[in-house]
C-alpha cells in the first residue's frame, strides 16, 4: 500500500509514486503556496525536476521549481479549457483518445528525468496525475492492484480546506444537483473502477499500456529508461511487452 509523506496543510496527495525504494518518483498536488515548512519538507526529497501537467493558465506564477531547487517542465494534458461537470470516466476517455501524444511527452519527460528526484503533478494530484502514473505503472509491469489501491489514496489525500474549497466553488458555478454531482465525483474522487475501465480500454485497444505509449510517441529508448528505474529491468523487447 502506497505510503503517504507527511505534509503541510498547503501540500496535500504528497507521496512516492509505488516503485523500486532506489526510485526518487514522487506524486502531488500542485505545489504551491509554500511555507517554510512545505519548503523544508521537498528539499528533503531531493527534487531535480517538477513535471506540471496543468494548463499554463492553472498557475498563477512559474517559480513553483525554482522554489525547490528543481527544473519546471510543463506538460500540459487537455490543450484547453478544464472539465467541470463531465463525468470522470468521459475525462479518462477523451484524454486517452484525444491526448495521447500529450500523455506521452509527459511519460517522456519522467524517463529522461530519472533516476534524479521526480516530482509530477496537476492541481489536485488525481486525475491528470493519477492517469499518467497508472499508464507508466502499467508499462513498466507493476501490478494492477498496486496501480489502483494508489490511484484511490487521491481521493483521501486531500487537504480538508481543498475539498472544501472545490465543494463551495462547484456549488457556485453549476445549477442542478446533478451536475454538481456529478463535478464533486470528478474533483474530489478517486473511484478505482473509473481507472480499471480506462486501463481495460488501453490494453483493447493497443494490446498494454507500454504499446499506447510507444504507438503515441514514447521511443522504445525511453521504455527502456522506465524500465530500468522503475522496474529493475534494463529490457524492454518490445511494444507489446512490459518490462
């Protein structure tokens, strides 16, 4: 079971991603809005890079990196304006089918980036986050209960006042009961089965999660890189193979 670091109130989801101990990978919500204590606690990581998939316009202000001491890479997922009421299971699917490529530089990214300290978020740290690392997870071999009992953390991983925040903001913004459900299970859930659907699409459709990759852009170069620091393997034969 994935363990949770202990975090500041203003940096929530904040935990390794499940691989090898060796591997600096960690998971997160945004960090932002840093206190010293927030501050102390990443430098502890030992942070090289900070993978951001939100939207430029999701951050207020580009220094999150250089606050820890890391290089900044964004990786922006939707290309456009953020879901707010669309059901969770539409998001995975309209990113799977639609940002393949988006997905793939960033899974890029993280291979380059490792076996230095890794850091990859989006705002709250579930769905953008939670979708990349399954898909990396995947393809690297680590199992598929492994992959969901992390993904599902998210959702208990919040900050209070975060959730909080989402449910008054939510409740402005939309009008009927049923969107607003609707918006609450996709801001602040983490259901496992919307994950496994997505994951069940992907190896239909392109046999594993390493062959969605690869077909969207990953080069076997970089499998082999995830492979190596998240799987203790140096092979990855080929598309159709995990580690």
């Amino acid at each position: 079971m994935p363990r949770l670091i202990a975090a500041s109130p203003r940096l929530s989801n904040l935990r390794r991603v499940p691989a090898p101990l060796l591997a600096k990978f960690y998971r997160s919500a945004a960090p932002t809005g840093f206190d010293a204590a927030a501050v102390a606690q990443l430098e502890r990581l030992e942070l090289r890079t900070v993978v951001d998939l939100r939207e430029p316009f999701e951050s207020l202000a580009p220094v999150d990196g250089v606050l820890i001491g890391a290089i900044h890479v964004s990786a922006p997922l939707y290309n456009g304006a953020l879901p707010v009421s669309t059901p969770i299971e539409q998001v995975y699917s309209d990113l799977l089918t639609t940002r393949g490529t988006e997905i793939a530089r960033a899974v890029g990214i993280v291979a380059a980036a490792l076996p230095h300290g890794v850091l990859i978020h989006c705002a709250a740290g579930k769905d953008r986050t939670g979708l990349v690392l399954a898909l990396i997870l995947e393809a690297v071999g680590t199992e598929r209960t492994t992959v969901l009992a992390d993904y599902a953390l998210s959702a208990k991983s919040m900050t209070e006042s975060y959730q909080e925040m989402k449910r008054d903001e939510l409740s402005l913004a939309l009008g009927s009961a049923e969107d607003i459900a609707t918006a609450l299970q996709l801001h602040l859930e983490s259901p496992a089965e919307a994950l496994e659907t997505s994951l069940d699409w992907v190896a239909s459709h392109f046999g594993s999660a390493a062959g969605f990759l690869l077909a969207n852009g990953l080069s076997l170069a970089e499998l082999t890189l995830l492979c190596a620091h998240l799987a203790g393997s140096h092979d990855a034969a080929a598309p159709d193979t995990q580690c």
